[in-house]
C-alpha cells in the first residue's frame, strides 16, 4: 500500500478548517435508497470476484438494498466504460457506478494500452454524466500484487472503490453543489 501515517488524511482537522470557510462538504457512508451499479470484468475473473465481494460487503454495510444494486459482466477491462456510460446515462440513471477488474503487465505494451484507456474512458463517463464512476480496476505489475489488493478485509480495493462511491454521491448532494 502506498499511504503512511504522513500521508493518511486526518478527519480530526477538518474541525478547525469548517470555521475558515463559508462551506464545507464532507461524505457521508449511507446508502439507503441509492441505486449502484457494479461493471465488472471477466478477463482476471478471479481477481474481480474478489473485488466485487469487498464491494458488495461495504454496500450491505453501509445499508444499500440489494434490490438496488446492478451487477454487470464485459469481457475485459477495456469495454468496461461502455456499459458504464450505460448505467450512468439510463433512463433511471444509477446513483453511482463501480468499475472493477484487474489489468495485470505482461510482456508486450498491451498493458498499458488497456489499463490506460480504460481509465480515460471511466473518467470521461463520469464527467460527462456528472454520476460518479468509481474506477476499482486494479492496475498492478504482478499477479500477487492483485491478489494482495483483492484479500477479504479492508484493504480490499472494492470495498474502497464502493465506500467511494458512496462518499462521492453525498458530496455531491451537500451544499452549492447539489442539483435542484
């Protein structure tokens, strides 16, 4: 893992910062009556389930239905952000959409490729849906690297990318920044 104790957010600043400015937004992790969708890829299936079951775990905590969760499988990581685009453009439109999957480096310039289109195409959903879309895909040099991303406790990267997602759809519906 890449944060340290210097670099880990401490919440218990923000108490002296909300006075030092006109408003301040901060997630919460309450999920009843969202709606979310999970993108997942089959390509490192293994490695997604895993993900996908810290995800779901996270969402059940946080109170989610789970008639409101979406489960939907592409072939790779690459098509991942079209179906995406889908959720977060339907008709009912989710509350946030979690892409998960692992691209892992080999031997050739796929990796990159894939990995970094996969990233551009989540980002560009998101902006030009305005619904959050968590990217959850693991981006490693090896497969332990994934694996150890993947473990069933709270390290696990869905549980992260889910308790993000959730955070974010609050954020956003706080203050001047919430839709009318």
């Amino acid at each position: 893992m890449t944060s340290t104790k210097d670099t880990t957010f401490d919440p218990t600043v923000l108490e002296g910062l909300r006075d030092r400015s006109g408003e301040s937004l901060e997630p919460t992790a309450v999920g009843r009556g969202l709606r979310i969708a999970l993108v997942c890829a089959r390509f490192n299936g293994a490695i997604t389930l895993r993900l996908l079951e810290g995800a779901l775990a996270a969402l059940e905590a946080a109170g989610v239905d789970r008639a409101d969760i979406s489960v939907g499988w592409v072939p790779g990581a690459f098509e991942i952000p079209l179906l995406a685009l889908a959720y977060a453009d339907a008709e009912r439109p989710y509350d946030a959409v979690i892409t998960l999957g692992a691209v892992i480096r080999g031997e050739t310039g796929h990796y990159e490729l894939v990995a970094g289109e996969c990233a551009r195409g989540v980002q560009d959903v998101q902006l030009s849906t305005r619904v959050p879309v968590i990217f959850g895909v693991l981006t490693t040099n090896t497969v332990e690297q994934a694996l150890e991303r993947s473990e069933a406790d709270e390290t696990n990267k869905g549980r992260e990318a889910a308790e993000s997602a959730l955070a974010m759809i609050s954020v956003l519906e706080q203050g001047s920044v919430a839709s009318a």
